[in-house]
C-alpha cells in the first residue's frame, strides 16, 4: 500500500532522512517510534505527500506520487490518505458534522452525500448526539474522535497519524487506539502511526524504530 525507496530529506545542512526504505502492506497498523528528532514526523509527512523528499520515490497504493503535479497531487491526497495530528485541528466556528464534511466537499461530493457519510461515520463512533455542537462544546476525546472521523471521510485506503493520542488521557487513549484497530477490521484500512506511546507500538502489527535518520534494523 505504501512503498518508500531510498528516500533522503534534509533541511539545510541538516540530513533529517538519510536513505529510508520501507513497505507497509495493506491493512497493516505500523507505528513509528524513535527518539525526539529522528525523522518521524518528517517520514510521515513525505509518505503523505505534505513535504518532497530532496531524492528517492514514494508510491501509495501502486501510484508514484513524487513526480505528480500540485494540482493532481493535492486532489489525490484529499481523496486517498486521512491524516489525524496530535491536536485535532477541527475548526472552531464549525459544528462536528461540518468538520468531518470538509475533505468530502473538496473532493466534489454532493452535500446529501457528504452528510449521509458523515453521520454514519460519526455514528460508528457514538458521535451522534455530537453532531450538531461546536468544537469547544466537545471533550478532548470527542474531539479528537471527531478528527478521525474527518479523516475517514473519503473512504482513503491510508491513514497517516502524528501523536494521535499525545494530548488525550488514559482512558481517552485506549479508546482512540481500539478505534483504530476497529476501523482496519471493519474497513481494511492501513494505519501508520508515529507515537511514543509504547502501550500503542505493543499492539500494533509492527514497529519501525527511527534512529537518526535510519530504520534501525532489529
Ligand atoms: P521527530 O518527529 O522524530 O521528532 P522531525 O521529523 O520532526 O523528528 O525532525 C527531525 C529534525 O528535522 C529535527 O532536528 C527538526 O528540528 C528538523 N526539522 C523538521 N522540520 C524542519 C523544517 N521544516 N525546517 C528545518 N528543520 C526541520
């Protein structure tokens, strides 16, 4: 689902990225750990097609995106991959329900359609009674339940996610990591997660550790 090949990234004198390979499997959950500074928000970014890699190709699901147009570029994002931040990002002025719609009328979808879609995703995470309040009248967990939902919203095969859960409690954590696991069951989606939460790099499928700019082999 997601082949990375020899990719290297610096900024400025910095080489952030220093010739990363990697493959991650449909359906697969990977998270991605790794000390403060190692590359992992930056890998994340470049397999999501937010930041160029200065050498190597990236391919999500069979399409090489590194030599594609702006243009075509940000319309195959928008409908391909969902990204979910360590802060949920909704916007303020907007109700849940308007939130989760935004990628959705992006990508052309009819209002009813963008609704409709919205309201079962928003179901499947007991979010109904949600729907119609504004960000500020939403927990941290809700909220952030919110951004996956928003995330999920055109049914994209990859799910990119930065510290999900690095603002969230305990109990909120759990929830929103069983959510995950969840999702790929019911939807077959690819999850890949940066974390420093070891209780969630357990139980995912697989570890990719990041060292200075390497996947440290185990
Ligand atoms: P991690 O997610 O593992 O903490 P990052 O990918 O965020 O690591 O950052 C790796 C290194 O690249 C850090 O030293 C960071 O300061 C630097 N860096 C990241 N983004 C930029 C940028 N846009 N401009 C300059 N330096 C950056």
């Amino acid at each position: 689902m997601i082949k990375l090949e020899g990719i290297t990234k610096s900024f400025g004198s910095l080489q952030v990225l220093k010739g990363i390979d990697l493959e991650i499997n449909k359906g697969e959950i990977v998270s991605i750990v790794g000390p403060s500074g190692a590359g992992k928000t930056t890998l994340l970014q470049i397999m999501g097609t937010l930041d160029e890699p200065d050498a190597g190709t990236v391919a999500i699901d069979g399409t090489v995106v590194s030599r594609m147009k702006e243009k075509e570029l940000s319309a195959f994002r928008n409908k391909n991959i969902g990204f979910v931040f360590q802060f949920h990002q909704l916007l303020p002025e907007f109700t849940a329900l308007e939130n989760v719609m935004i990628p959705a009328f992006i990508a052309g979808v009819s209002s009813k359609e963008a609704t409709d879609r919205a309201m079962e995703i928003l179901a499947f995470m007991g979010l109904t009674e949600r729907a119609s309040h504004k960000p500020n009248e939403l927990s941290g967990g809700e909220k952030q339940r919110v951004a996956v939902a928003r995330a999920l919203i055109n049914h994209p095969a990859v799910i990119l996610a930065d510290e999900p859960s690095g603002s969230l409690d305990t109990h909120n954590k759990e929830d929103l990591h069983q959510l995950f696991f969840d999702l790929r069951d019911r939807l077959g989606q690819t999850f890949v997660i940066v974390t420093h939460d070891e209780g969630l790099a357990k139980i995912t499928d697989r570890t990719v550790h990041m060292v200075d700019g390497t996947i440290k082999k185990d």
